[in-house]
C-alpha cells in the first residue's frame, strides 16, 4: 500500500460540510463593509520579503520568526503573513492617493505564519480585514471600531470585550521609551531573551512578553509608575479623548488597557483589540489600530491610515452551528435518463438539483433527499405514464402530484 500523505502541521482543510459557515462570514463580511462604503481589494499571496522587513517591523516576533520565505531567481519571496502592508504597497502602487480620500478597502484570504500550532492558532489562517486611508481624525478610529463590532454582532457574536489603548505619536513615545528603559535596566538579567532583545530594539514590545517572570518584573511599582503613566503629547492626548468621546456617544463598550501595544511595529495612536472569553489563550479576535506613518515608509506620501483584521478560523469557533445549505429538490427515480434529464432542465431555470445516479432502492433514495434537499421529486412508473411528477415536501412530508411542465412554478412557490 502507498503511504497516505497527511495535510501539513498547522494547516487545516475546509470540508464541505464546514464551507457554509465560511461563506456566511464572507457574506456577512461584504454586506456589513460595503454598508460602510468598503469596497474589496485582493492582493498577491506572495510579495517581496523587503514588503513585510519594511512595512511590518524588522523587530517583530512576525518577521524575526514566523515568516515563510523562499528565495526564486535571486529574489526573496515571502508568503503574506498580514494584508496591511500588501494593501498598503497596492494603494501606493496604483495610486489611490489620487482619489478621493477617504480610500475605503476590505479584504480577506489566507495568512501564513510559523508560529506554534494550538487551539486558535494555525500556521495558514484566514482573515477578514479592513483599511481606511487619508483621515488623520478620530471620527474615522470610531467608525473603524464600529465596523469591527457591527460584523461582529451580524454574526451574532455580541460577549466579546472591547480593548483601547493610544501609542502617542514617534514623538511622545520616545520619552516614554526611554523613561522605561530606565525602570527596566536594572532587570535586564532577570528577563528573558527575548525582552533583553527588545530592550534594545524595541522596549514598547517589553509589555507584550508573554513569560510568567517577565510579567511579574513589569509589575514591579516603579514599571507600573512608568507604564501608566500620561505620556500623549497635547495633540495625541485630544485625539485619544475625542475618539472616546465618539465610542461613548455610540455607547460601544470598551476598556482601557495600557499594556496593548500589539505586535506589529507599525502602529502608532489609536490601537484596539477585540477579545472573547470563550477562546482561551488565544482569545483576540480582532487587532488593529492606526498607522499614520506607513506609506510614506513604503515610499507613498505621508497619507494617515487606520484598519483592523480578524481571523477567521477563531471567528467560526465562535459562532453557532448553523444549517448547510439545502438543495432545491432531488428526484428520486429509477427512470436514469429521465431523471438526468429532469435534473438538467430544471437547473437551467436556475434551481440547485441532483438525482440519483446509483441503484439505490426508492426507500433509501427517499432517506437521501431528505438529507440534502427541500423537495423529493418523484419520478416513479405511475408519473411517467401520465407525464407528471410527484412533489414531496421534505420538511411538511405533503405530497401534490402536477404536470410536468407545472414542475418549476410549484418549486417556486
Ligand atoms: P494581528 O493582530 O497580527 O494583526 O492579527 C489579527 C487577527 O488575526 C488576530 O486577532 C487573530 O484573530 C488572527 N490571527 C493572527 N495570527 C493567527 C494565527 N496564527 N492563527 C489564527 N488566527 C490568527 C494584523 O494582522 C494586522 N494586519 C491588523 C491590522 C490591519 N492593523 C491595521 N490594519
């Protein structure tokens, strides 16, 4: 026997009994976004490597780590491990500065990351996302924000936490960096390795770490004093205030939390994740924030942007269980080439139909339509002599028997 070959550590296949509950979350996706006035953007799933050193930050976990990439004639590849910095590339690009602001866009696909497989987390995942660019005020963080959580509870999903927090501008954040390094310098050699790392690189990812005796150094009163303290500059300040303002004014829940910095080394003001409890550690299902200085690091220029993503697979955990689609009918019949033909006409009005194309006995051909269909339509000996057919509703059990060609305006009904 040949060796079975299995799908590859971190992946997962979409099974056709799951594929209904993708395609609801990418309708709800486009309905919900273009309400908005998002329109859909789908970039390559391969960019140069230099798209994400740049754009996503040569000191994060996602590029020191966790990329996939692969060199071909001469050039590194990498395979896209977040849409921002491929969306931004295209807007530069194709110059969508010229339009009108703002620019509006959404997107979705598959991500890839090497990071540790476990519950919620996989190494191709799948987000939803969107980008708003060329509005530096805070009513654009709020309707971002509102976006998020209106797909959200479009799909049901409502018991999830809201969680804000304001980088500053380069500006303000130096000081704050500094004054952190200072507190932490003492500690250096108690921190992990990878904290002694962003130290130097990039302290703000300090609060981030994820180890049990890093976190209790950062707990430490005079870190605690640094950490929250009120470092935004007068205009970062406003901004922040105004964005909350407008939150309170659309009475979105949210908590405040000094410790989000999030991953990725191009935000800067406003940051926010969503976060549900029922996702254990991996518990965020949407991160995002503002990134004002983005495009014109990526060679654009300097045009304000803001957006967020979700992933998907973490999305569909959470959601209930709901009924594939069904088929329009299925004709259940031992008359092959009738049945065959029956099938094709009434797809050609448009109506999603099968038949049996084995030799199951009618009992069982029944059993079968009841499954996938909201009609059996039977084509037994009586029909075919009177060229009519027998239509069984699946879900009453009623039974009306019609002339053939009233078929269609019956399933209509
Ligand atoms: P992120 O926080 O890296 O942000 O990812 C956003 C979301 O993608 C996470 O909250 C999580 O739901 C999902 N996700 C991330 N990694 C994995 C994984 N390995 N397995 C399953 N799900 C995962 C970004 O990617 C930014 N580009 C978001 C953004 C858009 N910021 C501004 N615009």
């Amino acid at each position: 026997m040949n060796e079975i070959l299995k799908v590859i550590k971190g992946t997962k296949d979409i099974l056709p009994q799951d594929v209904h509950m993708w395609h609801f979350v990418e309708k709800t996706a486009e309905e919900v976004f273009s309400r908005y006035g998002f329109e859909e953007i789908r970039t390559p799933i391969i960019e140069m490597t230099e798209l994400f050193s740049r754009g996503v930050g040569d000191t994060t976990d996602i590029v020191n780590k966790e990329m996939y990439t692969f060199e071909k004639n001469k050039r590194s590849i990498t395979l896209r491990p977040e849409n921002t910095a491929g969306v931004v590339r295209s807007f530069i690009e194709n110059g969508m500065y010229r339009q009108s602001m703002p620019v509006k866009l959404w997107y979705k696909g598959p991500m890839f990351r090497y990071e540790r497989p476990q519950a919620g987390r996989q190494r191709q995942f799948h987000q939803v996302g969107v980008e708003v660019f060329g509005v530096s005020q805070p009513t654009v963080d709020a309707e971002v924000i509102l976006v998020a959580i209106n797909f959200l509870k479009s799909l049901g999903l409502t018991d999830l936490e809201v969680e804000l927090n304001s980088l500053g501008c380069p500006k303000c954040r130096e000081n704050f960096k500094n004054e952190l390094k200072k507190v932490i310098q003492p500690y250096l050699n108690e921190l992990c390795e990878d904290c002694n790392t962003r130290f130097e690189k990039n302290p703000l990812r300090l609060l981030d770490c994820k180890v049990e005796d890093c976190k209790k150094i950062y707990q430490k009163k005079e870190i605690q004093k640094v950490i929250t303290s009120d470092f935004l500059c007068d205009d970062c300040k406003n901004h922040y205030e105004e964005l909350k303002m407008y939150l309170d004014k659309m009475n979105v829940k949210y908590a405040e939390n000094k410790l989000l910095v999030r991953g990725l080394d191009y935000y800067n003001r406003t940051v926010f994740e969503i976060k549900s409890k029922d996702l254990g550690s991996q518990n965020a299902v949407c991160g995002g924030g503002r990134y004002d200085n983005l495009v014109e690091q990526l060679g654009g220029s300097p045009t304000p942007a803001i957006g967020f993503a979700m992933g998907m697979e973490r999305l569909i955990s959470l959601l209930e269980e709901r009924q594939p689609n069904l088929l329009d009918a299925y004709i259940v019949s031992k008359f092959k080439t009738d049945a065959f033909i029956l099938a094709e006409e009434l797809r050609g009005e448009g109506l999603s139909v099968d038949f049996e194309m084995g030799d199951r006995k009618f009992v069982k051909q029944l059993e079968k339509a009841s499954k996938i269909a909201k009609y059996a339509l039977i084509l037994g000996e009586d029909e075919m002599a009177k060229n009519q057919i027998s239509i069984k509703n699946l879900e009453t059990g009623k039974q009306v028997t019609v002339n053939r060609a009233d078929c269609v305006k019956m399933l209509e009904l």
